[in-house]
C-alpha cells in the first residue's frame, strides 16, 4: 500500500502544482487513499521532495529533478535494492521486482524520461517496458543488469 500511495504521490506532484500538504491530502483521498496529515508528512519526508517554485511563481512540492544527479542516484539505489532479474525480448524488457516495488521502480524510472522508452506498465512485482527499437531494449537490459550485480 506504501508503496502505491509513494507512486501516486509522485504522480500527483508532477501533474498538479501541490503546495500544502492539506492539498495533498486532499488529492489522496480523492484517489481513493484513506490517509492522515501525519501519513502525509512521512511520505513527504520519505520521498523527500522539496518545494521549488513552480512556473506560476508559486511554490510547489518536487521530486528535485531539475537536479538529474540527485534523481538518478534515488533511481539506482531504489532499482539495485528492488530489481531481481531483467530480461530482454524483441523491442520489450521484462524487469521482475521484490514483491510491491515495481511500481515505486517504475514511477522514479518513469521520471527520469528515458529516450529509448515508449512507455512504461507496472504491476505488483513486474514492469514492461516498450523500448523505441531491439537495440534500445538490449541495451537497456546490459545497462540494468550491470546495476543489479552491484
């Protein structure tokens, strides 16, 4: 559940300018979440997200991507944690995760806007990913497992 109320987090904060935790407490509830402010505050830091102004001048909650570093070393450290095995098929990659990590995985995957990546489809434990061309998914597959043997 933590996990899927984390992606959801993080989807909502890219969508929405979220500015308070009231107004993320409220868009959770409205997607079905039965959550308190102090659940909120915990995600909040678990995630850490930060406030940095948003396009209307206003502030707003963020994951920090505009600092690619910062996200990409959450990515890895989350994926060589989660991930336990990638396979490569055609122009589709096959990652299998621990038990309720795909879509946490796929969420911080999906916000670092790989260019080879047509999209993304998390369930409980597996993630597809629909690369542009077989190139892109073998390559994509080296890349992870490199990440996974760490």
């Amino acid at each position: 559940m933590k996990t899927r109320r984390h992606a959801k987090i993080l989807e909502l904060i890219k969508e929405f300018d979220i500015d308070t935790q009231d107004e993320l407490l409220r868009y959770l509830r409205e997607n079905g979440f039965d959550v308190t402010q102090a659940t909120v505050s915990r995600d909040i830091k678990e995630l850490r997200l930060v406030k940095t102004l948003s396009r209307t001048g206003k502030y707003k909650y963020s994951t920090g991507t505009d600092n690619a570093n910062d996200m990409s070393s959450k990515f890895y450290s989350l994926f060589s944690d989660s991930v336990l095995s990638v396979e490569a098929a055609q122009n589709l990659i096959v990652v299998k995760c621990m038990t309720g990590m795909a879509q946490a995985v796929c969420a911080s995957m999906d916000a670092m806007y790989w260019q080879g990546f047509v999209g993304t489809l998390a369930g409980e434990d597996t993630i597809f990913i629909v690369c542009r061309t077989d190139a892109a998914a073998l390559e994509t597959q080296e890349e992870f497992r490199k990440l996974i043997s760490r």
